[in-house]
C-alpha cells in the first residue's frame, strides 16, 4: 500500500517490530516557542495546568496550528 509519510524503510522497520522510532515534527526552536506559550497559558490559568491534554486545540492557538499542519 503506498503511503504518503513513510519511507519504505520505515514501513520495513513497523513491519518487523511493530513500532517506528520517533519522528521529529518540531525543530528546536519551534518547540521552544510552542512549549513557552503552554507555559505562559499555564502560568496565567494555574487551574489549567495540567489539564491541557484533553482539546487544547480549542484554547491554544499554537496547539491548533500544530494540529493542522503537515
């Protein structure tokens, strides 16, 4: 089956061990950036922090965007 993200030699890595190692998405700076303004919503909605894992595309606009990219 052909896909669009994988190499084949990622599929032959899947196939023989059942996962991929991680995939980069973010350049370093880029995760800097989108960590320091979960940080800052955080810092400015302490009843949030930690909370964020469930829809955090519908309060985090970085987080929408990362969602949608690619």
């Amino acid at each position: 089956m052909p896909t669009k993200f994988l190499s084949p030699a990622q599929i032959e890595h899947f196939s023989r061990h059942g996962f991929l190692p991680p995939v980069r998405i973010l350049d370093e700076s880029e995760a800097r950036a989108l960590r320091a303004e979960v940080e800052q919503l955080e810092t400015n909605y302490p009843k949030l922090k930690g909370q964020l894992d469930f829809k955090a595309n519908l309060i985090l606009p970085c987080i929408d965007r990362l969602s949608r990219d690619g």
